[in-house]
C-alpha cells in the first residue's frame, strides 16, 4: 500500500529522533488505517477539513475589530506558525505531517476577542479556561458531536504548545516555538501598521542581534533553531537569539499586549462575553443542541463556555444585540 511505502521511507530518511507514523502510540478509539495516507497526514485533513478549523478566519489574534484587511486573524496567525514549523521540522529531518497537524490544530479552542476572551471566561467560570485545554476539548469531544479522534501525538501536541508546556514530541516542540516566533513577529509588523508602536522603538539590542526588518528577523530565528538543534534531541535557539527574542517579547507585553490602542476595545469585548455567559447560564435551553448534550457528562458551566468559546467575534456580537439592544435601536 501507499501508506507502507511513506511508512518506510520516513524510518529511513527522517531523524532518530522524529516520530514515525507507523509507530504512533494510536487513537482514543480504534479506527482503520488509511491505504494511502499515514496517521499523521489524516490527523492534518481531519483539522483542515473541520467547522472549528474554519471559524478561525473571524477570530481575533491581538487587534479587535481592526479597520483594514492585513492585520492578522486566529487563523493567518495559524498558518503562519504552521509554515515556520514545518520549515524547521523538514530542515531537523523531522516529521512535518506530524507538525502542520499540531500547528493547524493548536489553536482550535481560542475564544472570540482573543486572549480578551480566554481571560473573561477563565475569571468567571469555576472551571476555569484555557485556550490550549479547551483546544483539545475540540478534537476530543466537540468537533462533529464525537470529536475528530486524533493520534496521540497530534494530541499532546495541541496540548502544550504554550510555554509552560512540554510537548512529548521534537515535532511539538517546534510548533511550540514557532508559534512563539509568528505571534512576536507578525504582532510587531501589525502594531506598527496600527501606529501603536514605531519601528524605531524597538529595543536596539534585540534589532542588532535579530535584525531590522520583519524578514530578517524570522530568519535569524528560525536559523538559529535549525542549526542550534541539528543532530540533538532538543528543538532551542542559542542563548543569545533567545535572549533578544524574550527581551522583544517582554517589550511587546509592555507597549502592545497591555494597556494599548491594541486592547482599546477590550472592555466591550469584556462585556460581550461577560454578558453571554450570565445569559446562558440562566437560558441554558437557548443553546443549540449539539451543546446542551454535553451538559449531563460535564456540566452547565462547561457547555456554556464550549457554546461561547466556539463562536467567531461577529457571531459573538450578533447574540449580544439579537439578546440585549431593543430592535428599533439596531439601525442607530
């Protein structure tokens, strides 16, 4: 079969220390192989191809409801992180089936209005909220009504892309930092666009070592990595890429990510969801049925964050106004 002839070929060209597909330790439920595709490359299809995967297109990444059609959404910042991943995965002689799934994958549970979002409902729901557990929750439970049955792998990838996680896989490694790579960089190219920072501003340490323009940057650290990583069983920049990349994190934290013309918005966005919680909590039935199911296994407050969690920022609005603005108000 096809499938067998990929299965040997990556065995006999791919790193000692990449995932191999046909030794993959399997699915939550068992399930048929492919006769063409591995596991990995069904994992990325069945991301690509689902509901969830597709919202992300009006999900916002830093600027909410931003005037323009360059700034980056949920999901350009999505393929982004995948095209960088794979990148430095084909350059480690990684799997790169195993990396474009976790890269499409990692970010499927994000919230309307960004982090603004994550935050509102991780402060008000018991349960707590986190983008990259809900993102599991996804392909595990919600994606389809029975989830999307994902390898393990591919799994434990999406789980602990954030920084303090430790994905088991160099491929869940490289998707970790390379989304790390994509948001401080096209954050950066966007907050100058919006006029919230200058290019000037940036801290002259981390230009000299990274480099002047958006390009050079993502070069110089996706270099470093490539070369830094080559032959080991750990995916990490030097010491000194890594630190001016922290450093320039820290500044993005500082001039853009808190208290910005970034997050001007962000308490309506705030007030949206804060508002679509309460009310559905209290009108548990106005939730479509595919979310109401859930609520035996998990819980009232667990459906209501999947139903919210799950909406784009415009589908977001639309309930705020069909629920709270008087309908001859709507045209003003």
């Amino acid at each position: 079969m096809i499938r067998e002839e990929i299965e040997k070929l990556e065995i006999k060209l791919l790193s000692p220390y990449a995932a191999f597909s046909s030794k993959s330790k399997g699915r939550l439920k068992p399930d048929d192989p492919c006769t063409i595709r591995t596991e990995f490359q069904r994992d990325r299809d069945r991301i690509l191809h689902c509901k969830s995967f597709r919202r992300l297109k009006h999900k916002t990444q830093v600027f909410i409801s931003p005037e323009g059609d360059h700034y980056r959404t949920r999901l350009t910042h999505t393929l982004e992180v995948s095209q960088i991943a794979r990148t430095i995965a084909r350059a480690l002689g990684l799997n790169e089936d195993l990396t474009e799934a976790i890269a499409l994958g990692h970010d499927l549970g994000h919230t309307p209005f960004g982090h603004t979002g994550e935050k509102v409902l991780n402060s008000i729901s018991s349960n707590g909220f986190k983008h990259n557990v809900q993102s599991l929750r996804v392909v595990d439970v919600l994606e389809g009504g029975e989830g999307l049955n994902l390898t393990w792998e591919v799994r434990d990838g999406i789980l602990n892309h954030t920084m303090s996680g430790k994905p088991g896989t160099l491929e869940g490694r490289v998707v970790s930092i390379s989304d790390r790579i994509a948001y401080i960089n096209h954050d950066i190219d966007d907050a100058i666009r919006a006029k919230v920072i200058d290019e000037a501003e940036l801290p002259k340490s981390c230009i000299d070592v990274l480099g002047d323009t958006h390009k050079k940057r993502i070069n110089t650290m996706v270099t470093d990595i490539i070369y830094h990583s080559m032959g080991k069983p750990e995916v990490s920049m030097s010491s000194e890429v890594g630190q001016a990349t922290n450093l320039l994190r820290e500044f993005m934290f500082e001039r853009v990510y808190i208290d910005s013309k970034a997050k001007s918005e962000e308490r309506k966005a705030m007030n949206i969801v804060e508002a679509l919680f309460d009310y559905y909590m209290k009108h548990i039935d106005s939730m479509p049925a595919e979310y109401i199911r859930q609520i035996e296994a998990y819980g009232k407050e667990q459906a209501v964050c999947d139903y919210i969690a799950g909406m784009t920022d415009r589908y977001a609005i639309r309930m705020f106004q069909d629920l709270f603005i008087p309908a001859p108000w709507k045209q003003f």
